[in-house]
C-alpha cells in the first residue's frame, strides 16, 4: 500500500511547482484507501469571461489526472466571487461584473471543462449556493478571522499600498471567500496557479477556524500568453481559448516563440523541449500546436489544421475553405464596415486599428487608408492578419 501511494504522489507530483504539504498528500491519500472513499479535490473559476482557454488546462489535466486514480473533483463555478473580481495579480481593483453578465459567461463553463474532466466523477457547484445566503453577521464573522496585515503579506496588495494605488476593502473579501468554498465543499486538497498561493493557504486556515481537517494544496505553474510577458488571461487578449476554431488554436501557437514554445511543451505536454536548440525548430512547433488541437480536438482536424498552416504560410497558398459574402457590385462599401459586417473585426475601433496596423489586404493588395471604399468586381480575397480569410463576391444585378 505505501509503494502504491509513493508512486500515485510522484505521478500527482510531476508538472507541479510546489505541494504543501507531501507528507499530508500522502497521509489523505493512505486514509482514502482504508475508508474506501475518494479524496475531495477542488478548483474553481470565476466566469469573469465566457470561455476557458490554454491556461485553465493546465490544472484540468492534473485534475483529470487525480481523477483517474479514483478521486473526486468539485469544480466551483466562482459566479458570486466573478461578481467581486479577482485582485491576484493585479495593480488596480478590477472591473464588477454584473449578475447577468456572470450568468451569461457561465453559461459555456460546464460544457467546456467535461472535454477534460471525466464527467461521473465531477461535482460542479456554484458558490452563490452559499454565499449568496449569507447574512451581515456572517460576513463580519468570516471577516473577523482575518487581518489587514495578514492580507497585506500579499505581494499585490502589499505592492498596491506601498505605491498607494487604492486597494478596496471588497478586494480584501476575495480570498476569504474563496477560503470559505473550501468550507463549504470540505476539500481535501484544491488545486491552484501560483498566483493563487495566498488563497489556497486562506482556505487552509479557514477549515482549520471551522472545526475541519486542513486542505492540502497542490500549486501548478501559470501558461504565459502569446505576448510572452503575462499569464495567459482572455482580458489581456493573450489567449488561446478552448472554443477557438482548430486551425486558428494552431496558427495562435505557430506565432509564439521558440522559448515560450518550450515552456508550452513542459507545461502542457510534460517534455522537456529546447526548441531554440534544436536544427529544426519550426517542425518541433508544427508538431507542438498539432498535439495540441488533437488533445482538445481530435487527431484528423489535427492533420486539417496542420495541413492548412503550411498550405498558407509554407506555400503562400490559401485555405480550402473560406467563408463568402456577397457584396452588392454596384455599391463600394466603406473597408471598416466590410470588417465588421464579415465578421473579421468586433467592432469600428478594432477595424480601424487593423487598418492602421497594415493587417488588411484585398487581393494581396494593403488597405491603407481607414476611409477607403471597395468596389468588387467578380470576386475578391479578403485577408485580415495571418490567419482570416473571407471571399467577396460581387452580387449579380
């Protein structure tokens, strides 16, 4: 028995930066075989955005990992503690998100995490299940239990004030809250970012307060985003979301670095790759991006994606397939609606930007003036960065 469980910890163990603490890992580990009952993972998210992307999976694999020997993953759907923002990392208090803007960016979250998770051995809870029938004296309760100046031990509050960058007092009610889920769920263990340190040992602390055997943390390394500086983060725009298309997944990795390119390989795939290093650093990243798509995919719209890439970029060829709009021939229509209303800019800024930034071309032609107006004739090729195409025709009148 104790052989098995040294080596379930050495396979929780791998990929992790830091587990507080083994020794409780394995006395949880060793407790769960004799009583037969499987350990209490959690994680959560907040839905402070709609969709998940590259860096939540870090932690979903080594969940799915801890699932496979036989546990339990809670997976708390953060909707009441999004609502508050989380403040790690952060050297400015976030933007509140509404009730129905929760709600909405929520609403893909379960969808998404069951491509990782095996789904009968998953609980999924939302913490406005608790916390949004917490009274006054509650809340004070909960934050009695905690100091200012433990809470400033924090590098980003601690940072904030030294600057004197305001730090809200709801700021403050972040960690214990999410402290208090561990409460709530009783976790054996969670499961968190670096950047979630603090949080984790609050929730630690907390079971310890309410009468509860302490959870033991298992802490992972943060996925940085394209722009190779910061953690992959939808509100930075650096990410790779889950939902992307499989042939805009591959060509957003193609465009990373060789050294983030490693750093992708050790964290997501487990290899120890020096891509800068090696004689052909371009087919390691091709073979990178397609293991990849194929985790979140499947191994043919793998092979498509891969095949398009260097189809476009190898050949300076175009896709198979591009999506057409049909544009009225004897109408010229302004390039930045033609962006919006194709689908290849969100909105009349973005477009612009675009424009200015030398990303747009018709017919290999760049569009540089942000009030031209097109005119086609037949059919042309709309192509937007490196990777979106769309094939004007020109209506018949």
């Amino acid at each position: 028995m104790e052989q098995k469980i040294k080596k379930q910890i050495s396979r929780i163990k791998c990929g992790s930066v830091e587990m507080i603490s083994e020794k409780e890992i394995f006395e949880k580990l060793q407790q769960s075989g004799k009583n037969n009952k499987p350990l209490r993972v959690k994680y959560g998210a907040d839905p402070s955005c709609p969709d998940l992307h590259l860096g939540h999976t870090v932690a979903l694999a080594k969940l799915k990992q801890i699932q496979d020997l036989g546990h339990k993953v809670v997976f708390i759907i953060g909707d009441f503690t999004a609502m508050i923002g989380d403040p790690s990392g952060e050297s400015k208090t976030r933007k509140q998100l509404s009730k129905d803007e929760v709600r909405e960016n929520a609403r893909t979250y379960q969808r998404q995490v069951f491509r990782v998770l095996d789904r009968e051995k998953t609980e999924v809870v939302y913490n406005s299940s608790w916390c949004e029938q917490m009274n006054f004296r509650e809340v004070i309760n909960l934050a009695s239990r905690y100091t200012v100046a433990r809470m400033l031990e924090r590098d980003d509050f601690l940072k904030r004030y030294k600057n004197r960058q305001p730090i809200s007092i709801h700021e403050f009610l972040y960690p214990l809250i999410q402290g208090y889920d561990s409460v709530m769920v009783r976790a054996d263990i969670e499961v968190g970012g670096t950047d979630q340190k603090f949080n984790l040992l609050v929730g630690r602390e907390l079971q310890r307060d309410f009468g509860q055997v302490p959870q033991a943390v298992i802490i992972l390394p943060l996925l940085v985003g394209l722009d190779g500086v910061k953690k992959m983060s939808k509100s930075l725009g650096n990410y790779i979301g889950l939902t992307d298309l499989p042939q805009d997944m591959f060509g957003k990795i193609m465009s990373i670095s060789d050294e983030l390119a490693s750093d992708y390989y050790r964290i997501l795939l487990g290899k120890q790759i020096d891509i800068a290093g090696l004689n052909n650093p371009k087919l390691a990243k091709l073979d990178l991006a397609a293991k990849i798509v194929e985790r979140n995919y499947d191994s043919a719209k793998a092979l498509l994606a891969r095949e398009q890439f260097e189809r476009v970029f190898s050949r300076k060829g175009l896709p198979e397939k591009i999506e057409e709009y049909a544009l009225e021939s004897s109408c010229p229509v302004w390039i930045i609606e033609l962006l919006k209303v194709t689908g290849c800019a969100s909105s009349r800024s973005q477009a612009e930007r675009l424009v200015r930034q030398g990303a747009v071309t018709i017919d290999n032609k760049r569009i540089e003036d942000v009030g031209e107006k097109i005119k086609v004739k037949g059919s042309s090729i709309l192509k937007v960065g490196k990777r979106k195409f769309r094939k004007i025709i020109a209506k018949k009148t």
